[in-house]
C-alpha cells in the first residue's frame, strides 16, 4: 500500500491553530461536532437509500457507537452512514468546503481569535478533534463502493496529513482520537475522555435528541473468583463485553407527530427542559413552515421563578439545528414580556455554528421569535375564552403567575398590543375580584359613555376610597382599577382599544361627554363663578407648589384633591420611578 502525503490548505492551517489554541477552554464541544457529523453522514445515506436501497448493503440499522481503548489511549467514533471516498476526503478534510466558515474566519479580528468562547460556538466541526487529540485516524469507504476502496487518513493537525488505501468490509466512517496526555489524566481530574460516565454525560448534554441510536460497549459487574471472606463488599470489576447498549434517548420529542406524543410525555419532557420538578401548566407545539421552517414546543410553568423580575435571569429556549444541541438560554427566540416561557426550537435554515452574536442579527431569528410570541399569545387567548372550567382556572392560575408581566408587553411589542390587552384583566369600582377583561368592561358601559374609565392606585384599598371615584359611584359608572406597580407605565402604551379610548380618571379634566346633562353644566359654571375669590387666594397661597387649582364637578364628598395634567407623572409612578432610583 502506497501511502500519500498532502499539505493542509492554508485556510486550515489557520483554523487548526485557532482550534487548538483558543478552545482549551470549551474542549467538550468535539463530541457535538463529531456525532453530529456521524448523524449527517447517516441522513445523507438515507436520503440517497430511498432512491437506491442497495446501498444500504443489508444493513439499514443506522447507529453511531463510541468505543473507548484504555490502553491505547484512544477514543473512536464510528457511523455506518454515506462514507467517503479518497477524493471526498480530501476535499472534505484537507480544505475548509465552506465558504461560509472561510469568510467568518476572515473577519476574527485577533483579539476575536483569542476568545475560545467566539470560536467555540461558532463551531469548528472536524478539527475540533484536534482540541483533544494529538494524532487523529479516519478509516472510511462509502457507500455502495466495494471494500477494498476503503481510506485510512491520518493527521497530526500541523499543517499535512497522509491517506492511504485499505480494505474496509463495513460502510462508513470511523474517527479516531489519540488523546492527548492532558486530556486522558489531568491532576485536577477534570479531564478524562476515555471515562465512560464522561462521556455518556456529554452525549446526554449534547446529542440526546439525535434520532439515531449512540451507542457504546456495556459493562457489567464481575466478581472474582476468589473472595476474601471477611472483605466488607464483594471484590470485583467492571468488565466491557461485546454486547451495545444505546447511551442516548435516540428520540427527539419535538420531532415527533403531536398526535403520537402523550402528556406525560410531554410533562417528563417539560422537566427536563426547565429543571422544574412541577408540571407544567400548558404547552404547544408544532412545525412552522414559513419564510423560516421550524419546530416549535413552548411551555408555560405553574410557578413563576423567584427571580422573574430580575434583569440578569437565564431566560430563552433551548436551540437546536437539526437535531443537534446549539445552546440553552437562546434570548432572542422570545420577546423580554414571555421569559418565563420554556422550551426548544429546532430550526434546519438556521447554520450549526450559529452564535450568540449571529442570533442577535438574523431576521431567521426575528420571524422565528415574532412566531413565538403570537403562538403562545394565541394559546392563552384559547385559555382566556374557553368554555371549558378547567381552562379558564388554568387561565386564572397563569394570570395569577404572570399577568403583571405580560402587561410589559403593551410597551415592548406593539404589534401584538391587542392580543395582549384582550388577555388583561382588572378589579374594577364595581367588582373586587381581578376578572374583569376590557371587553367585559365595555359591555358593561353606560349608553353615551364615550371612554374606558380607570384609576391606577397602590392597592385595592386606597383605589376605592380614592376621591377620584366619588362622582363616578355616584353617577353609577364602573371605573377599572389598576393595582399593579407595572400599570400605569404600561397603560401609557395603551390609549384605546377597538376604537374606544382609555381615560385615566386621575389625569387633567375628566369628561364625561354625554354623562353629563345640560343642568349639571350649567351648575359648574354657576360654582365657577361662584368660587373664583376663593380660588385666587388659594392659587396665590400655594404659589408654584400647585400648577392650577381648578372648581371641580369630579367630587361629591370630599372637599379637594390633587390630579396631575395630561401627561404628567401621577404621584404612583412618581414613586416607582423614584424607587427605581430614576
Ligand atoms: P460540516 O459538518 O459543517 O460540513 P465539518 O468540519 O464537521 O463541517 O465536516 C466537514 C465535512 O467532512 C462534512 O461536510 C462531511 O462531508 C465530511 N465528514 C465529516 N465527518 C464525516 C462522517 N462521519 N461521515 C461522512 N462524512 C463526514
Ligand atoms: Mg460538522
């Protein structure tokens, strides 16, 4: 056998020292790249199978199996997938094939270069074996292509590598990493890539939701023959057999038909998505096919986290490309207002070596968490209207939890202000409980009440004795009343609905418009007139402390209050704004 040498394309030569100088930090990540890899190559064989099922050369179990050799120091994954020729290995692992990844290393500026965390997530797919291994062996032969048309490639990742020819009965790929020393036993221990609970903890972390089985050797327990009898436990070891047990779930939840999948599953799924050991309260799920295609499982917990309002909390979904883990906390896939919605999105238009940085730019990421936020406003509109009890307490459960926080939403996202407001819901002058929906309201409104009336207060409390409702009790008409801290910043947002304007009844001159008759008019400008000495001097006693001092027909009551002009901080969001150190 002859064996070849080539030289790296420059481009590689760069990525190589870029991969094994800045991810020291991130070495984890090559059991991503590399089962990925073994997954795609078993797509691609499928996809050319259902045309050809000859390939399959009688074996159409799919698999990917990871085998650790102690002595040698090596670890190997394998995959029966589509295989590579000599020419495909040379063009796929001696050059950098895409464009793509040639461009973004052009623009790594050199402090970006040095920041593992940048190129780590950008994703070095191959080389990535080179972070861990000093010496990398690939034997391959494709598809269809007879056994003796096998290639061993080998690399030391510095600049050449060798192929050779050989003889390879069994179709696919195998990968082979020389550890390094420092990642088969390092002092702190951290680092060992030939401990099968390593592992088996990274493919979890990574690859559980590959559809494909990944499997590694099973070890079973073996005392020896011999026993000291008064030894406390039984001597023994773990011995590797023949036999293959599959390491990961092989089955990827949300790829799933949504008929198929039963709550508990669901629910099991939530929790480990969440680390929530509750269920939870609702979910939806299902395939977007749009500008962007995607799978979309979103879910709503029980329990708001303690920390939702905190500015710093982890927040997002979990983003997969295909199948394969990309990253936990993706923020841009929902709006700030549904952070506590939980979740993953897989999206196949969305590249593997997506960052974080990239998702803040793509308007793939845009549509896909516009997509988002309608599909899950839309599942609690169905909550809000159901007929069914269960829902509507499943509704209450979740205004309970949330509704302060989603009232963010009437700043933030403007295009969906509607659907949020239909989704609010007050105690009002009239009825205690938090129940009443804008459009509850309306139906309730006075023939000739032009406005939906409301009052922004620190509690109940002090909302319904406030002096502001005297008149409207009196003249029977319902007033909303707003409670939450987030109200009145969040109802500067909102100043109609379907048409009808939102008044709050403790800004400027209330008008009642045709609540107020031709008798009650004339009586005001009676008692203007009437009241215009006491209002001078009271103007010229409070100086510029007060900006006018107005006769009033808003109370029955009380003597006097203070309202703020239109526009103006009421003495509530004053407050929260000084609180807020503002
Ligand atoms: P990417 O997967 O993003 O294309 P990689 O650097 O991970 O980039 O892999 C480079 C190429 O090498 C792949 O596109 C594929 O053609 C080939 N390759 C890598 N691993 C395998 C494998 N296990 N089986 C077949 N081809 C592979
Ligand atoms: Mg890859």
């Amino acid at each position: 056998m002859t064996i070849k040498n080539h030289t790296f394309e420059t481009e590689v030569n760069q990525l190589l020292h870029l991969v094994t100088h800045s991810l020291y930090s991130n070495p984890d990540i090559f059991v991503r790249e590399l089962v990925s890899n073994a997954s795609d190559a078993c797509d691609k064989l499928r996809f050319l199978a259902t045309s050809d099922d000859s390939l399959y050369e009688n074996d159409g179990e799919l698999a990917i199996k990871i085998e650790i050799d102690k002595d040698a120091k090596t670890l190997t994954i394998s995959d029966n997938g589509i295989g590579m020729n000599e020419a495909d290995v040379i063009d796929n692992l001696g050059t950098i094939a895409k464009s793509g990844t040639k461009a973004f290393l052009d623009k790594l500026s050199d402090a970006d270069k040095k920041d593992g965390n940048l190129i780590g997530q950008f994703g070095v797919g191959f080389y990535s074996g080179f972070i861990v291994a000093e010496k990398i062996t690939v034997e391959t032969r494709k598809a269809g292509e007879p056994s003796s048309e096998g290639v061993r490639w080998v690399s030391d990742g510095t600049g050449s590598f060798t192929t050779e020819t050989i003889d390879k009965p069994t179709r696919g790929t195998s990968i082979t990493l020389h550890l390094k020393d420092e990642f088969v036993e390092r002092e702190d221990g951290e680092y060992s890539y030939l401990d099968r609970y390593k592992i088996k903890s990274l493919v979890s972390k990574y690859s559980d939701h590959i559809s494909l089985p990944i499997q590694m050797r099973k070890e079973v327990w073996q005392e020896d023959a011999e026993q000291d009898e008064n030894a406390p436990v039984p001597n023994g070891e773990m011995i590797l057999t023949d036999e293959w047990e599959t390491i990961n779930k092989a089955s990827a939840l949300w790829t799933r038909t949504p008929s198929e999948i039963g709550d508990d599953e669901y629910s099991e799924f939530y929790k480990t998505v969440s680390y929530d050991f509750d269920e939870p309260l609702t979910w939806t799920h299902n395939r977007v096919e749009g500008r962007v295609q995607y799978t979309q499982l979103l879910y709503i917990p029980k329990k708001a986290p303690f920390d939702l309002y905190a500015r710093e909390q982890q927040r997002g979904l979990k983003l997969y490309v295909k199948r394969v883990f990309i990253m936990d906390d993706a923020e841009q896939l929902l709006p700030m207002y549904l952070r506590f919605v939980k979740g993953v999105i897989d999206s196949a238009d969305l590249p593997l070596n997506v960052s974080r940085e990239i998702l803040q730019e793509s308007r793939d990421v845009k549509s896909i968490r516009e997509g988002n936020a309608r599909r899950v406003l839309t599942l609690l509109a169905s909550l809000a209207s159901s007929e069914d009890e269960a829902k509507q307490a499943k509704f209450a459960d979740f205004y309970k939890e949330f509704g302060d926080v989603i009232k963010e939403g009437l700043g933030e996202d403007k295009a969906n202000q509607e659907r949020i407001a239909k989704l609010l819901r007050y105690a009002t002058s009239t009825n205690d409980s938090v129940e009443t929906s804008f459009a509850d309201y309306k139906a309730r409104m006075k023939d000739g009440q032009k406005a939906i009336y409301y009052l922004t207060a620190e509690n109940l409390v002090s909302a319904k004795n406030s002096p502001q409702l005297e008149l409207f009790n009196k003249k029977g008409i319902e007033v909303i009343l707003m409670t939450s801290k987030v109200d009145e910043w969040a109802m500067n947002f909102l100043t109609e609905l379907d048409g009808t304007p939102l008044q709050n009844i403790a800004k400027g001159a209330v008008d009642l418009g045709d609540l107020t008759d031709d008798a009650e008019k004339e009586e005001v400008k009676k008692q203007e007139e009437a009241f215009k000495p006491v209002v001078e001097r009271l103007k010229g006693v409070l100086g510029g402390r007060a900006k006018d001092v107005r006769v009033t027909s808003r109370l029955v009551d009380s003597p006097a209050c203070l309202v703020v002009g239109d526009g103006e901080l009421t003495p509530q969001m004053a407050q929260m704004l000084k609180a807020m150190g503002q």
